[in-house]
C-alpha cells in the first residue's frame, strides 16, 4: 500500500504548484473582474458592470471582429496548406528530410521575430514592393501593413507562414501511419487520387485535423506578439486583438478590472473550443473500452 502512494506522494509539489499557479491565478482574475479595480486590486464588488462595460466598448468590439476575421481565414489558410505540403512531401520526394526542415523552421521561430521578418517584407517601399520596383514594375504597390482595411489580412499570413509547417508534421505523421494496402486497392480500382484523399484518408486523419483544429484555434484567440511587432495595433486600432486589448488596459491604463473581464471573456472562448474536443475523446475512450 505504501509502495503505491509513493508515486503519488512525489507527484504532490507539482500538482500544488499547477493548483496555486492556475487555479488560483484564475480564481483572483475571476474576482478582480467583477470589482472595480484600477492600477490596484481592491475588494469593491460591481457584479456584471465590467463586463457590460467591456462590450460598450467600441475597442473591444474591433478586437473581437479582427479576432474572428484572423482565425477564420488562419486556420482554414494554415490547414489547407499545411495538408498540401503533407501530401506532397508523402509522396517519397527527393530531398525530403531537407523540405522537411524548411517547412518546418518557421514554427521553431518566436512570433516576435516572426512579426518583425514580415513587418520588413510587407513595409511599402521594402520587402515585396521594392523588389517588384526591381524587376520593373516601377507601378506595384502594397500598402496592406498601413491600409486599416486590409492590415488584418497582413497579420494573417505572418501566422500563416509561422503554423503552416506544424499542420505539415502533424499531418504527415498521420499519413505515413496509412496502410499501403488502401492506396493499392485504390489504384487497382482506378479511383483518382483526390477522390482517394477525400472519401478515404481525410475521414482516417479526423482525429489528428481534430487536434490541429484546437492548436490552431488557441493560437488564434491568443494573438498578441505578431501584433505588436508588425503593427502596435495600428494604423490606429485597425489591427487590435483582444490579448493587446488586455494587456493595455492592464499595464497601460491602470484598468486591470477591465483588462480581468475581457481575460476571463478570451478564457471562456478557449474552452468553449476546447470542451467539445475533450467531450468527444472522452466518448471515444468509452467507447473503446467501456467500463462495466
């Protein structure tokens, strides 16, 4: 008996600093938002005002647009790519541990530097446009890092670029665990190859598109670095997200009670993705092996 609590006694500083670090930080974010807290926690309690003010606010409301906007056109970008790379690199090429690696090196890079290498391609009279300038096209412009209506969609594909390569490994993984005998069955039966991915291998990879779906997801609602290093949320708030919403009310405005309700708004969002995900792996383990 003492032999089995061992492990579990080991396990008990871990688990009290997960408890202390997360539970706790999220109880005292909870309840500093419903107080009406400025640059210091105070014990005023306002119910549901900073809420109520928090989607009054027209900021917020922009955040929340820009964040949708990103991880709609993110994910479906990053996945549809990612996949195509997979499928390509599937196919035995040449160099393939090199297409690997380039794939792939993005994601080992911050989203900092990541912002800042595209800031320097996407600037009007840098990067893209001045290389079209020499090439002759003395005409070209690209002025979406400083147009309020498309600057958003220059967000989207640094993250493109960044999440791709991750979609890549994580899908090529689940296709080289394939059965070769499908594709033999699928050529003697002269099916076309795209029929062969969409009838067949997409609905064998649910699990691992699955996955990458919450990954991506989380990504997307926790937006920040890109931001800061390729707009500072501009041109004015065109580009604003709710993690920078956060963190200026926190440590800029000394309004850490707002900045609390839209963190406890961005965490309900993340679960509200995250759940249905648990729910339906917890099913599955049922159902694989039920308890009786």
């Amino acid at each position: 008996m003492i032999k089995r609590l061992i492990p579990h006694a080991a396990l008990l500083p871990l688990a009290a600093i997960v408890f202390i670090a997360y539970v706790g930080s999220l109880a005292w974010t909870v309840r500093v938002s419903v107080s009406n807290s400025r640059s210091v926690p105070t014990d005023s309690f306002v119910g549901m005002a900073q809420y109520l003010k928090l989607f009054d606010n027209d900021r917020w409301l922009l955040s929340l647009q820009n964040s949708a906007t990103y991880t709609v056109l993110f994910i479906a970008l990053a996945m549809l790519i990612g996949f195509l790379l997979a499928v390509m690199i599937d196919q035995k090429i040449r160099a393939e541990a090199v297409f690997r690696t380039v794939f792939l090196y993005p994601y080992a890079m911050s989203f900092v530097a990541t912002g800042l290498v595209w800031q320097w391609i996407l600037t009007p009279g840098l990067g893209i446009e001045q290389l079209m300038h020499h090439w002759g096209y003395s005409e070209f412009e690209f002025d979406w890092l400083i147009n309020q209506d498309k600057v958003i969609y220059a967000i989207v594909i640094a993250g493109v670029w960044q999440m791709a390569g991750l979609v890549m490994a994580l899908v090529l993984a689940a296709l080289r665990g394939i059965d070769e005998e499908i594709w033999k069955a699928a050529r003697l039966d002269g099916i076309p190859a795209w029929r062969v991915y969409w009838s067949i291998i997409v609905p064998m990879l649910a699990p691992t598109l699955a996955t990458i779906f919450i990954l991506l997801s989380t990504a997307a609602l926790k937006l920040f670095d890109a931001v800061v290093a390729m707009t500072q949320g501009g041109p004015g708030t065109a580009s604003e997200v709710p993690a920078k919403f956060i963190m200026d009310h926190l440590f800029g405005r000394a309004n850490i009670a707002l900045a609390s309700a839209g963190a406890v708004v961005l965490l309900l969002a993340v679960i509200a993705i995250a759940a249905p995900y648990a729910y339906l792996q917890h099913q599955r383990k049922r159902a694989v092996c039920p308890t009786h």
